[in-house]
C-alpha cells in the first residue's frame, strides 16, 4: 500500500496579512508627507512663474499704452483691450487670464501699496487668505515698512 504524502498548507496567515499591512501603513506614514510637501512647493514655484510672466506681460503693454491698467481694467486689460488704450497690441496673454494654482484670482492694484510707481500682483497662496506668510507676491517685504 502506498503512503499518501501531505502537502503543506498554502497562503498566509492571517498573522502574516496584518505584519505586511502593518509594514506598508509605517512606509506610507513616512513616504506620503514627502509627496504632499513637494506638490505645495511646486504650486508655490507655479505661482511665482506665473507672476513673473505676467511681470513682462504687463511691462509690454506700458510700452505700447505708456502706463499700466488701472486697478479697475485689471489683468483683463491684458486680453481685452481697454476703451481708452491708444496702441494697445494684444492680447497679450494668449491663453486666458491664469487662476493660481490653487483656483483662486490673482490680485492685481494699481498704483500699488507696495510698488508705488508700479503695481502690486499676488496670489494668496495656499490657504486662500490674502495678507498671510504664505502669499507669493511681488514686492518684498523687506523694502517695506508700512502695509
């Protein structure tokens, strides 16, 4: 008589699942934090590209016009040309006023508060607030000594 031969058991444990699930869960608690950090710095880098781009846009159109839109033309100035602007050559954003890359509207004042013969151009940055630490804007602070 021939002797059947067991196999062992295949699969794993249910104390195996929870060691990897446990192991992955510690991975992910180290790995994540780093994603998330480096997809804010890139918005906040996205931000301040588009700020000074729009720098040489708005320099191109005081060229063309001999000033700059008025707060109230604001950065639609750029694309739609303003009744009142002699030798106006736009548009000169070609693929819409931009949103920050958070969704929100670029702040645009002119004269500015802070460039007081130019203009003030902001993004609140990522909590959406504008006057906070985190807004990208372009005047620096250090040169200013009221707000």
């Amino acid at each position: 008589m021939r002797k059947q031969r067991t196999l062992p058991p295949t699969g794993f444990t249910l104390i195996e699942l929870l060691l990897v699930l446990v192991i992955l869960a510690a991975l992910a608690t180290v790995v994540v934090p780093k994603f998330t950090k480096r997809s804010e710095q890139a918005k906040i880098t996205a931000a301040q590209t588009d700020i000074a781009n729009m720098e040489v846009v708005f320099d191109a159109f005081e060229i063309d016009i001999g000033r700059y839109p008025t707060t109230s033309e604001g950065i639609r100035a750029l694309i739609d040309q303003p009744s009142n602007a002699e030798g106006w050559k736009g548009p000169y954003l070609k693929r819409g006023v931009p949103n920050d890359p958070w969704g929100n509207d670029y702040i645009y004042r002119q004269p500015g508060q802070h460039n007081e013969y130019g203009y003030d151009l902001s993004s609140p940055g990522p909590d959406g607030q504008t006057g906070t630490t985190d807004d990208i804007i372009n005047w620096s602070e250090e040169d200013n000594t009221s707000s």
